[in-house]
C-alpha cells in the first residue's frame, strides 16, 4: 500500500528476486561463433561475464495476472482476483490486495517514462516440463559487433526463451510480464514507473481487516479506482465499496 497506493508507483524486480529456478539460476550461457578469428575461450569467457552483468542485474521485470476472458457475474472463479491459491501465494492469504491495472494504460505509462529502454511484453507459456531445451543459453557471436550488442540482439531473437517460459506448475497464474532492459546503467537497482490513471480497480482479501476501510477508501480516491471486498460462500462475490 506504501508504494504503490500512496506513491502511485510500481516496481520492476530483477529476475535474482524470482522464485522460479528456471529465472533466479545464474547458469552461464554457451556461444557459437557465425566466423572465425578470435579464440574461442577468450570470446566464451568475456560473453559470461558481459550476459551475467546484463541478464540479472539490468533485466527488469514486472508480472500480472491475466484475464483471459471477462468472468460471468455467477462464475467469479473465472476471474484470476478471485482465485484462492493466488491469494494464499501473493495476497498474504487473503489479509491482503489486489489490484487490477488497464494494461493499455500501464504499458503506455512505461513507454513515456522508459522511451529508450528495452521493451519486451507477453504472456508466459508453461512448457519447460515438455520442451526443456532453451535457446538461452547459447549465443550466437558476431565479432563484428560488441559482446553486449551481440547478447542484445540474443534477447530480441529468443525473448521467448528467455523471459517469457516458466514450468507447467505455475500454469494457473496466466501471467503476463513486461520487461525492460537498459545497457546504459552503469549500476543495477530497481526501476520504478508511475501508476498515473493505469489502476483501475482495488480488491481487498476475504480477510483484509475493517479497521483499514477509510485508509482503502481515501487511497482508491486518490488513484481514481473502484474499491471492493472479496468473500467467498460456495462461490466468490464482490462487494463494491463506497
């Protein structure tokens, strides 16, 4: 709430915050040379050091659930606020909230406050338990270019591999990621972007405590969102708070 709601800012993680082992791994990249020429241990060894000081440090990444179809108003289960296990997961088991952002909106946010970042966006595919090879890991070298052009166009050639697959357990999450990346640090740290008119809606948990309704009220009119209380009986419903 201190960040996002009074702030009005969202933070971009680096993926060494991530609890997949697939993204918090720091496993080194591999490289093909497209010609000849310099030894290929030199060229291995300074690829390494270059990808390991741009993909966890200076990959920003910020992550969603998303609708893939709009709920019916009786199969709330549908809707990825309403979900149980992403309550018990990111919303401090239902003590916590959700909000619910216009991605056109956000992504034009990022856009304006990053215009010469890097921009990735998608939805995650779940497929490393079926097709585990990744093109991640491996390189591909012009020597013609600099090592950290050449792992910049690696990132745009293979996006997907890189940023956008995680394992089939996390399937129920249906995340979308956006992503950008910035060469021109010179140190890492977290990127922060303006919510501005972005947040649309604030849902507070099945055990999200009365006594912090004015302080939820007098937020969601300052960002110019709706306000609700999730609670379930044999199925979700939503009560609009005003």
């Amino acid at each position: 709430m201190e960040k996002i709601l009074a702030d009005q800012t969202l933070r971009f993680s680096s993926l060494a915050d991530f609890n997949d082992p697939y993204e918090y791994n720091k496993k080194p990249p591999g490289v093909q040379l497209k010609d000849g020429g310099e030894d290929i241990n030199k060229i291995l060894d300074r690829t390494r050091t270059e990808y390991e000081s741009i993909y966890h440090p200076l990959c920003n990444i910020i992550c969603f659930t998303q609708f893939l179809k709009i709920p019916s108003t009786n199969s709330l289960f549908s809707a990825p606020f309403a979900k149980p296990r992403q309550w018990a997961q990111y919303g401090e088991a239902q003590n916590g909230i959700c909000l619910g952002f216009s991605k056109e909106a956000l992504l034009e946010n990022i856009k304006r406050k990053f215009p010469d970042f890097t921009l990735f966006k998608g939805q995650v595919e779940y497929t490393l338990d079926f097709k585990p090879y990744s093109e991640k890991y491996t390189v591909s070298i012009n020597q013609s270019l600099s090592i950290a052009d050449n792992i910049m166009a690696h990132f745009n050639s293979y996006k997907d591999d890189c940023f956008f697959r995680k394992y089939h357990d996390f399937k129920e999450e249906n995340e979308y990621r956006i992503v950008l990346i910035d060469t021109s640090r010179q140190e890492s740290g977290y990127v922060y972007c303006p919510t501005d008119d972005a947040l649309k809606h604030i849902i507070m948990g099945d055990r999200f405590n009365e006594v912090y309704y004015p302080t939820m009220k007098n937020l969601a009119q300052k960002n110019g969102a709706t306000l609700g209380k999730l609670s379930y009986d044999h199925s979700p419903s939503l009560e609009r708070i005003t």
